[in-house]
C-alpha cells in the first residue's frame, strides 16, 4: 500500500467543481433503492454545489479537503460543532460525507481527514465525535470501527405508503393507487405533448 503524499486545508469557493464530484461518488457508492426513488427539486450536482457554497461560508462548520502533490482534491469532510442530541447538554462534532477518491483510497487519506477532524474538535472545545456512515458501505463501518467508533443509534427510514400498509388502516393502498393514477396521467399528457398536431382537412395534402 503506497502512502500518498497529501495536504489538509479547508475548502474555499472555488473548490466547490471538484467537491461536488467526490459527493457524487459517495452518492453513488451509498445509494439505496429506496432512497432513489425520491424526486429531487432541482439535478442532484446543482444541489450539492448550492449545499456545498453554504458550508464552505458557514463559521459553525468547516469543509476540509486532501490535495495530492499535484493539487489535485482526493478527498474531502463535512465538520459542524453541534449538540450531542436533542436531552443532551454534551457537544459533538459531527463528521458526515467523508470521501476519498476511488484513486486514491487505501493510501492514508482518510486518516488525514480525520486526523483534521479530530483537530477541529479540539479548536471547538469538543470532546466528542459523531460520524455519520450510509449502511450498505461496509468498508467505512470498518474502517471507523477500527479507529473506536462505536454505535450510537440505528435510523431507519420508510415510505409513508409502506407504513401505512404495516399498520394495516388501509390508507396505504390509497395512497399507492392515487400515486399510480398520477403517474400515468403525467406519462399520458407527456405522450400527448410529444404528438404532431393533426393536419387541417381531409388528409389530401399530407
């Protein structure tokens, strides 16, 4: 395993390009079949650059990136001192969308990222940290595990159509046909949209 040589800095505006491909890759790498099917307000690059712009301003976050000896960004770390929880008088940093690049993993990146992290808390006055990991990347639990991270809680998610179906009050299959009747209707107008308008007359002079 070769060892990348690497410098740590916080991110500026103009890294945001680079910053929203290595937020694509984890995105893709976490993605979760239920998850892909929520429809997002605008493409997925332009709301991470917009999310991203607002991070890299915020004094009560901090955006760290890896620079390879070419300058190139090979990894980055979303920081924010919070509260530990809502009953919990205790602060955390909480560490969420660290990411290495697939080129340059297994070098000690993440290490560095943490390392960074773990030098913000301690700027912050914190004495604690908080990572957030997506379930299906076994390797990051691992990872974090090794370094004695240890779990907290579980969040699950579900839909709302799901729920109501287990609950058994019947509210979920209405909400399953009406969003069915919806979709069809929009896929039939788009058909319809995407029709030649029909020629005035008998047809003669098509």
């Amino acid at each position: 395993m070769n060892r990348t040589a690497i410098r740590i800095r916080q991110a500026v505006v103009g890294d945001v390009a680079e910053l929203v491909e290595l937020w694509t890759q984890l995105q893709d790498s976490a993605r979760d079949p239920l998850l892909s099917r929520a429809r997002p307000t605008e493409p997925a690059a332009d709301l991470a650059a917009r999310r991203l712009l607002s991070l890299v301003g915020n004094p009560l976050a901090r955006v760290v990136v890896a620079e390879d000896r070419t300058g190139r960004i090979v990894g980055m770390a979303l920081l924010a001192a919070e509260q530990f929880g809502e009953f919990f008088e205790v602060a955390a940093v909480h560490l969420s969308h660290l990411v290495v690049h697939t080129d340059h993993r297994r070098r000690g990146v993440g290490r560095a990222l943490l390392s960074a992290a773990a030098t913000y808390a301690e700027e912050s006055g914190v004495e604690q940290m908080v990572v957030s990991v997506p379930p299906s990347l076994r390797e990051a639990h691992r990872f974090f595990a090794r370094l004695g991270f240890v779990p907290l809680v579980s969040r699950r998610v579900a839909t709302v159509a799901v729920l109501r179906r287990r609950l058994g009050d019947g509210q979920g299959s209405r909400l399953d046909a009406l969003i069915r009747r919806r979709t069809i209707a929009v896929r039939r107008r788009g058909i319809a949209d995407s029709r030649p308008a029909d020629t005035v007359g008998d047809g003669a002079a098509r």
